[in-house]
C-alpha cells in the first residue's frame, strides 16, 4: 500500500506555463537579446570573410595548414550562422515538443 502511494507523489503537476506580461521589461529585454542577435549574426560575417582570406591564401601559397584552419573556420562560421539566423524557431520547436510531454 506504501509502495503504491510513492507513484503518486512523482506525478505532481506543478501548473507552471509561460505567460506574457508576468514581469516588467519583458520588450526591453526582448529587444536586447534581439540586437545581441544582430551582433552576432555580423561577427559571424566577419568571420567568414577572415576564414575565406585565410583558405584563399593557405591554397595560394600551399599552405596546407593555413588552407585546412580556414576550411574550418568557414564551416564553423556557417554553423554559427545556422544557429542564430534559427535560433527563434529552435527554441519554438522545442518548447512545442516539450509542451507535450505529460
């Protein structure tokens, strides 16, 4: 009867959700991540146009290495990319899917 009570207990539903205009400054703070955002999405640039100098020259000059170390950085610049140009719908698509776990 005690082992049967426990279960219970770990069911708990705290009715915790997201709710708009709970606390003040939600649009500044909306607005500070978003040039923060903005920030990086233009490092991100920048450092793409450093990763193709660096792959243009390590090919140019035949430099194997500086050519692989700009490879990288060009990829990396791209996933970063990736991340933030898609950070709005990652974070909709695992609130979504996190939302329907019971």
């Amino acid at each position: 009867m005690l082992l049967a009570a426990r279960p219970q207990l770990l069911v708990y539903d705290p009715g915790v959700t997201p709710k708009e205009g709970g606390l003040p400054g939600l649009p500044v703070l909306t607005d500070v991540v978003s040039s923060i955002n903005l920030f990086g999405i233009v490092a991100v640039v920048g450092a793409l146009v450093a990763a193709g100098v660096v792959w243009a020259w390590g090919s140019h000059t035949g430099s194997h290495q500086a050519e692989a170390n700009g490879k990288k950085s060009a990829l990396i610049s791209a996933g970063a990319a990736l991340l933030l140009g898609g950070a709005n719908g990652i974070i909709m698509f695992f609130s979504e899917m996190g939302s329907k776990i019971h």
